[in-house]
C-alpha cells in the first residue's frame, strides 16, 4: 500500500482503534510485530489535530543547532522527531512550526522541552512535545540527524511512520500499519454503531458478551471481551 493511500485510510481513525487493531492481528499471526506507542508524558500542544507522516530523526542535548538542519532537509510529508537526550533547555519554539508549515511537513515531535507554546497552540498544525521551558538551548554543538533515535521510549528509523490523535502517537512501519488497518476501520465503524445505539436507547452492556466472558473467566475456561454488533 502506498504512502497517499495509507495516509487517506489511516487520518480518519482514532489510534486506540488502530492499537486494538494490531492486538487483534499478533492473536492471529505472531510473526507481525507489535505496534510501539510513545510515552504518554508525550502531548500535543494544540489538541483535535491528526498527526500523519515519516519520520526525520535529530538527536541532540540542550543545543538545537541538529533540530535546525534537520529542518533544513526536511521534506514535505515528513515530520521532524527529536530526541532531545533528557535536554531541560527547549530545542524547539515557534519558528520551527512556521517554518515546518512554509515547508509542508506533516509535524514536530520533540521528546523533550519546547517553548513559545501560546503560539503553537494558534498554529493549523500538529506538535507535540514532553514538557515546556522557557529556557533555550544553544546552537554549539552539531548533533545528529537521520540516525535511529528514541524518543517517547521507543525506537524511530528514519522514514518510520507517526500516526498522532489527541490520545497519544503510534510509530510503526508502513507495513504494520497496512496490516492493522482493515480490522482498524472494522473496529472503528462498530464503535460508531454502537455510539449510535446507545444514543437510541440500547445498553452498552447488551452489545458486549460480558455475562458470558465472567463466567467463563469464573469456570477457568479461556475467553475474550468482544462485541455482538
């Protein structure tokens, strides 16, 4: 599946919808790979945005000197992934949105501090980051960029892909998420069904085998959660 076609697929759904997705996928086939999710403590500074791109890698510490080339060579559709060291200077602010916007990056994910966020929060796009100071690192040391990095606890390669919601970020590769999407989509429209049901009166509880599963967990016998819509 190309990047066009993954990314016109994957925008609409939420990420827990794609992580349950992928869960789904291992209880079939141990030979795919689980999903990563970044740390939590990894939030977007403006909320309601989907993120969607390959990853452009910077590792650095308290110096943005990488984070700046690496906005350089950036391209479009890509998003430019830091990670920072444990830096508690900011190696991201404001400019670097604007000029990620100009360039069209899909966005900036910085493990670590990053700093002007009244003005991110007014910016169409999307930007996450570990904390906030207004403490600037310096621009002395040289770094590195498209190497794999950490960030959020997890490994990213170069050309990885971020797939971002208010939620939290997934990073996987092209093909992972091709492999969780079908069952994705199939979880995500059960779930509006079932919104939709409840809206009309029907309990949560009569769309769930939930009687069925405790007892079954009661009489030691294997048994799964699932829905009966």
């Amino acid at each position: 599946m190309d990047f066009q076609e993954l990314k016109t697929r994957l925008l609409p759904l939420d990420t827990a919808c794609v992580c349950d997705a992928n869960k789904a996928l291992r209880a079939a086939d141990s030979t795919i790979n689980a999903l990563r999710v970044a740390d939590p403590t990894i939030r977007p500074i403006r909320t309601g945005l989907k993120l969607f791109g390959r990853a452009h890698t910077v590792r650095c510490h308290n110096d943005f000197l990488a984070v700046i080339r690496g906005l350089r060579d950036a391209v479009a559709d890509e998003v430019l992934v830091v990670d920072s060291q444990g830096s508690d200077r900011a190696v991201s602010g404001s400019l670097f949105p604007t000029e990620a916007i100009r360039k069209g990056l899909a966005g900036i994910v910085v493990d670590g501090p990053c700093r002007d966020t009244r003005t991110i929060r007014q910016l169409d796009f999307p930007y996450y980051a570990r904390s906030h100071t207004p403490y600037a690192g310096t621009t002395a040391k040289l770094g590195q960029t498209q190497i794999p990095i950490t960030c959020g606890g997890v490994t990213v390669n170069p050309g990885d892909i971020l797939f971002g919601d208010d939620d939290g970020l997934v990073i996987a590769t092209s093909e992972e998420l091709a492999d969780a999407l079908p069952i994705a989509e199939t979880i995500q429209h059960t779930e509006s069904v079932m919104i939709g049901k409840m809206n009309d009166g029907t309990s949560f509880l009569d769309m769930l085998n939930f009687e069925a599963h405790c007892a079954a967990l009661e009489a030691g016998e294997p048994s799964n959660l699932q829905f009966t819509v």
